[in-house]
C-alpha cells in the first residue's frame, strides 16, 4: 500500500490537505491463522492524518490487531440505607413499657388467683374486699398529680447523675408511661372524671354494705367499732383523698392570649415555674381539662408560656374567641422532661409545638442542647418564643464567656 499526500489551494486562499491512498492488487498468499491481520479503517487514518498527531499505517495496523481487553467486572453495589430491623428489635419496640406493665399486672394477678385457688394464700378468702379496693386505689393513686410529683421528686434527688445510665433510662421510661396511653387520652380525659367519681360512690355503698352485713347476710347491723377496723375503709379513704385533693387546687386565673399565626396560641401565665412541668387548663371548672407544656426561664420568672397548636375544637376557640382568665391547675404535674435533672448533659430534639415541653429544659440548664425543627418559627410561633431562646443563648454565651476566661469571642 503507498500513500502520498497533495496540498490543494481552495478558491478563497486557504489551503486543504488532500490525502490519496493508493492500493495494489496482488495475489492473496496462504496465510496462517496467525498471520491474518484485520482491515485498516480508511476513514479513521484519513481523520488521524488530517490531525497534528499522525502515526503511520504500522502504527494502525497494529492497533488494530490488538484484541479488546476483557470486560472489567461490575462495580460492587452500594449497600442500602435502609436496612430492615431484626426481629429482636422489632419485638422489643412492640413490647414497650405499657405492654410491659400490663403483662406484670396480669400476671402478678394471676399468681394470686391460681394460690388462693390452690389454698395456699387465706388472706384472699379472708379480705377479698380489700384486695379489690387496693387494686382500685392503685389505678386512683398513679393518674394523682401529686403522687407523679412525688415519684419524680425521689427519683430525681437519690438517683441524679451517679446511677448507671441504664438504670436512669430505666427510670425515665416509667415515670413517663405512668397514666394512660395517647391513643385513649381524649375519650378518657372527656369521661373518666365522671367515672372516677361514681367509682368511689360505688366503692364506699359498697363498704358500708358490706359491713352491715358481715355477721348476719340477712339483717343489717352497723357496727362503727368494726367498721373502723377493717382495711377498706381507710384505703377507700386514701383513695376518696386522691381524687379529691388536685382539685382543690384548682383556680380561675387571668391569662394573655398571643395569636402569632392561625396555626399556634400563645398563653402566658404569671409566676415562673421549674422545668419539665406540664399544666391542665379548661374553659370550665370540671369539664374537659388539657394538659401543655410549659416554657419559662426559671423558679424566679415572672411568666411562664404554654405553646397550644390550634387542631382542635378547644385550642381553636382559644383563638377565634380569645379569653382573658381560663380555669387551671396550680400544682402542675411532671412530665419526662423533668427527669432531665439525671443526666449529666443531653440534646433535646423537638418539632412544632413541642417546643413547649422542651424549651424551658434547655433555658434553665446550660448542659442540654435544643434542635427545633419546624416551618417558619419565627412567623409561626411569634416574638415571644424567639425572643426567649434568642436571650437564653446570649445569657448562655456570656456564662461561657466568663467561665472559660476567653479572650475572644
């Protein structure tokens, strides 16, 4: 094969290299299998040609000849995500603390059915009133304000910070699963009061019933001296003291109503409150209590702010018809958030209007962080609350500022 170039001149002066390759016929010879080489591509020698870079037709030929290097394997796939749960875990999300504390008490009721059944437990066929009235009391005792109070107070004093972490956990999971469930809370927070209190009619007819007719199941006799002495009086006592006694501490108080955006209702009460404490409020004095978070800076503020989302019919009248008092709880009950106190530092992560069960945690201890994820706070929830954190976390700079000793800023 010869090939010569030419250097033509174009009609409008510039010049173009012209490639002619010329080819010679001649006899094919027996070649070997070896010795067979592939066709030269014309057109991509002419293309290489025309370029700075121009190799000769050996060149070309060889590369040709060069067989494709083998397919280079897959690249590993990424692992996924999301990786699904193992069963184990799965189980135990399932298996929570109320599923917990319902399977203890049944079965902690059936071993007391199964012995006295076996005869080997006489007081149950002896004070089988008693039993049951305990049992009752215990469901009194649990929803009581004051008792969570007291519960939170004894776990936060003797078990602060030096405990195992297991065991403060262990702490905050049942504290926080006292009472009853969120799913039941409306239809039982609208019912139960009433329930609650035919509950302890019922209980004390029942009583006075029962001891009349201890000796005799045929006459009444009343008998004060073994009325007194037997145990379901005085745990109908306590229990009649259980209920009663939150509601003496019930009040009608002047409130101011922010409305920042459709959405959120901000009220602001008088006098600070400790962190980790939640309020009922009502527009009545017995009907219909809600439970809120509270926010406020410390035990010495004077106001403390309850952040209520507007989804229901209650939270809505509270903006479409704007109270100026509203009837509440003075004794506020404890929520998780007090059990804060066991830990030596912690994140508290909230969305919304959690804010108000998580904010005054993190203004009045400077070892717990706040991540608050939502939409436009500060046209949602208003000046009030961004003004709260916005000096919360300049008084926090400049605690850390003189504590550390900085030098700069």
């Amino acid at each position: 094969m010869n090939s010569n170039k030419q250097l033509n001149l174009a009609e409008d002066g510039s010049s173009s290299e012209v490639i002619h390759l010329d080819t010679t016929v001649s006899p094919t010879p027996l070649k070997t299998e070896s010795d067979v080489s592939q066709p030269v591509d014309l057109s991509a020698v002419a293309v290489m040609l025309q370029n700075d870079n121009k190799p000769s037709i050996q060149d070309i030929e060889k590369s040709t000849n060069e067989k494709p290097s083998a397919v280079s394997a897959p690249a590993p796939k990424p692992k996924p995500r999301f990786v699904p749960a193992s069963r184990w875990i799965r189980f135990q999300l399932w298996f929570n603390t109320y599923r917990k504390f319902f399977t203890f008490i049944i079965l902690f009721e059936l071993a007391g059915m199964i012995t006295a059944g076996l005869g080997h437990f006489p007081y149950a066929h002896e004070n089988t009133g008693g039993i049951v009235i305990g049992n009752i009391l215990a469901g009194v005792v649990v929803r009581n304000e004051l008792f969570g109070r007291l519960l939170y107070l004894i776990v936060n004093t003797f078990f602060a910070k030096w405990t195992p972490l297991w065991f403060r956990l262990a702490c905050t999971s049942v504290l926080q699963h006292l009472g009853v469930s969120t799913r039941a809370a409306h239809v039982f927070e609208r019912n139960h009061r009433f329930f609650g209190w035919a509950a302890v009619i019922v209980t004390w007819i029942y009583i006075i019933l029962e001891n009349g007719y201890r000796n005799s199941r045929s006459s009444f006799a009343a008998n004060s001296y073994a009325f007194a002495h037997h145990q379901e009086l005085w745990l109908s006592i306590f229990m009649a003291i259980a209920v009663i006694l939150p509601w003496t501490y019930t009040r009608k108080v002047p409130i101011h109503v922010e409305i920042p955006s459709p959405k959120v209702a901000v009220l602001r009460f008088d006098r600070g409150l400790q962190q980790g404490l939640l309020g009922r409020i009502s527009r009545t004095a017995v009907l219909e209590y809600h439970a809120f978070g509270t926010i406020s800076e410390g035990k010495d503020a004077k106001h403390h702010y309850m952040v209520c989302g507007v989804q229901g019919d209650f939270t809505r009248s509270l903006v479409n018809d704007m109270p100026t008092h509203i009837w509440t709880r003075e004794v506020k009950f404890a929520g998780v958030g007090n059990t804060s106190t066991l830990y030596r530092r912690g994140i508290r992560i909230c969305t919304g209007t959690g804010i108000g069960a998580a904010l005054s945690t993190c203004l009045q201890s400077d070892q717990w962080f706040l991540i608050w994820i939502g939409s436009d706070v500060l046209k949602t929830f208003g000046p009030t609350i961004a003004e709260l954190i916005e000096r919360g976390t300049m008084e926090l700079l400049a605690e850390q500022f003189y504590k550390w000793n900085a030098e700069g800023l």
